[in-house]
C-alpha cells in the first residue's frame, strides 16, 4: 500500500512540478515562436511515458509473474490514490 500511494504522489508531485516550470517559463519565453507547442508537445510525451511507467510498470511486472489479482489491486490503488490528489487539486482550484 505504501508503494502505490508513493507512486500515486511521485505522480502528483511530477504535475506540480511541471506546471510550476511553465508558469515561470510563460513569462519569459517570447509568445509567438514554434518552440512553445514543440515543448507542449515534448512535455506531453515525456509526461505519458513517466505516467506509464509509474502507473504500469509494477502492475505488469506483477500479471506476467502470475500474480494476477495482486497486480489489479495495486494498479487499482495507485489510480485510487491519484484520484484523491486530483480531487484535491480541483478542491483547491475553488477554494483558492
């Protein structure tokens, strides 16, 4: 349990993170140029595969060693737990 609620915040933490760059980044990259979507774009990859790696690299690991129930209930709670951070988010984006 400890396990997927750690990966469920690494997760959350990464977003934040992510987010906070460009924030600061929007203030100081010139508004039009092509770089930004190439960056939007690189940032969606690279975002997808860390978010695959996080949420599927264990639970599949788990499966193809047989232990099938095992991988669906930790998969089940790493999306669980970052369900939670998402409703906090959106909590905080009213409440803010």
């Amino acid at each position: 349990m400890k396990k997927s609620f750690l990966y469920a915040l690494v997760a959350a933490v990464y977003i934040v993170f992510i987010v906070n760059v460009t924030n600061m980044m929007s203030s100081v990259v010139p508004e039009k140029t092509i770089l930004i979507p190439m960056t939007i774009l690189g940032l969606f990859v690279l975002s997808a595969a860390i978010m695959g790696f996080l949420f599927l690299f264990e639970p599949i690991t788990l499966y193809i060693d047989g232990k099938k129930e095992e991988a669906m209930i930790f998969f089940a709670k790493i999306v669980g737990f970052f369900a939670c951070f998402v409703t906090f988010f959106i909590i905080l984006l009213f409440v803010l």
